[in-house]
C-alpha cells in the first residue's frame, strides 16, 4: 500500500513542476517578453535600449562582430546573455582606460 502512495507522491510532483514551469512562461508572456527556451531575446529596439545606444551604433558594432545576434523571419534578434556580455566586455575597456 505503502508503494501505491510513494507513486501517487511522485506523480503529483510531476504535476506540480509541470504546473511551476507553465506558471512561469505564463509570467514571460504576460511580461511581453519573447524567449525561447528559456532564453529571453531581444529586438533591436530592445537591444538598443538597453546598451543607451544609437541605432547606428548598434549596426556599427554588429558589423565588427561585437554583436551578432541572428535573423528570425528577417529580422535581427539577439539573445539577452549575448548583449549582457557584450555589457560586461565594454565596461571591463573603460575600467582599464
């Protein structure tokens, strides 16, 4: 009887982290913003707002590949983690300047 419950315990933890996840992508939706698997991208207006850049600035530094993000339904997309690290790159020239 005992194995019956363990089962029924484990089936309901399941459910509850199948719950949890569908909670949290419900947040990123309502949230606005746009992630896939788990990963949240940016537009380039996003992208933009976030470095306090210029949009010619932006193509400046994806043309020297600082920035490369990739092309979704022809448009330029770039993963969130890419432009913090391009973030923590540029504050680690001006650091030693």
């Amino acid at each position: 009887m005992e194995t019956c419950t363990d089962d029924t315990q484990d089936t309901l933890n399941q459910i509850i982290d199948i719950l949890h996840s569908i909670q949290q992508d419900l947040r990123e939706i309502k949230s606005g913003h746009n992630t896939i698997n788990g990963q949240r991208i940016l537009d380039f207006g996003e992208v933009c707002e976030m470095l306090r850049m210029g949009e010619r600035q932006v193509r400046r530094y994806r043309e020297r590949g600082a920035l490369k993000g990739f092309l979704m339904d022809n448009r330029r997309m770039y993963w969130e983690t890419e432009v913090m690290e391009f973030l923590k790159k540029q504050s680690g020239k001006t650091d030693k300047t």
